[in-house]
C-alpha cells in the first residue's frame, strides 16, 4: 500500500484512517448480507435517536462524515488494487514483448549468419574460378562438363 497523508483524505490523525482501512479490508475480505446490512442500518438509525425520541444531529452529521470517508477509503483501495492489477498485466505483456523481441533478434542473427556463409561461399567460388582460369587451369565443373561432352560425342560416334 502507498503511504497515505490522513489530512489529506479528510480524516483527523493516523489512527483514525488505520482504523477505516481495517473497516474497508475487513468489509472486503467478509461481505455482509441484506439482512445483516438492514440489522446494521437498524443499528445506526437507534444510535441517532436520544432519550427523548428525536435526531441528534451532530451524531448524524458525524456518522455521515465516517461513512463518507469510509467509502472513500474503499475507493482508494479499489483504484489501488486495479493499479497493481494493471501494472502487473503490463510487466506480463513486457515480458512477453521482450520474449519476442529476443527471440526476432535471434531469427534475423541466424538469417544474417546465413547469407554471409551464402555470399562468402560464391565470392571464394568466383575468386578460386578466377584464379584458375588466369593460370589456364579448369576448374572440377568444367572438367566434368568437358567430360561429359566428350562422352556425349563418343556416343554419339559409336565408339
């Protein structure tokens, strides 16, 4: 939980606020049911009333006020457990974002790798090709092809 200024949320000292958390996570934890509620109700409605069967206004005045910053602490509560929520959603889908990111990385590494081997293979290739030729040398394809055409001609004199 984020520290909580209690002047700031209305409420007269620290204990006082400590004491509507405690409300508001136990009222969270045990939900209470119509009937319970309506014997609550019942109960605060009697603590109102004075000897003489009238409303005592300021006990109603300050029973609203702990209502009020009962709910508002409930509210504040509520928000902060969304925000945990969300901001753990958000470090899942980060994760899962670097996952692939990570993974891409390597992909295209393992691709790059690929087609340097590809493109060293055919530079030593035409090198090895060009320095046989200016040695008057033949290469082992064209001397397979020469042989084959060779082949091919001796065939076809019936030799």
């Amino acid at each position: 939980m984020s520290v909580w200024d209690y002047k700031e949320l209305g409420f007269n000292s620290q204990e006082e606020m400590e004491a509507s958390i405690a409300k508001a996570r136990e009222a969270k934890l045990n939900p209470k049911s119509g009937l319970e509620e309506q014997a609550a109700n019942a109960e605060k409605y009697r603590a109102h009333i004075n000897e003489y069967g009238g409303i005592e206004l300021e006990k109603l005045k300050e029973g609203a006020m702990v209502q009020a910053l009962d709910e508002k602490v409930m509210r504040k509560l509520h928000w902060e457990e969304q925000d945990r929520k969300a901001q753990k959603r958000a470090d899942e889908i980060n994760e899962l974002l670097k996952k692939a990111g990570e993974s891409s990385a390597i992909d295209r590494q393992k691709a790059a790798e690929k087609k340097i081997q590809e493109e060293t293979e055919k530079a030593e290739a035409e090198i090895r090709a060009r320095h046989l030729k200016e040695n008057g040398l033949k290469s082992e394809e064209e001397i397979k092809t020469n042989n084959s055409y060779a082949s091919l001609l001796r065939g076809l004199k019936g030799e």
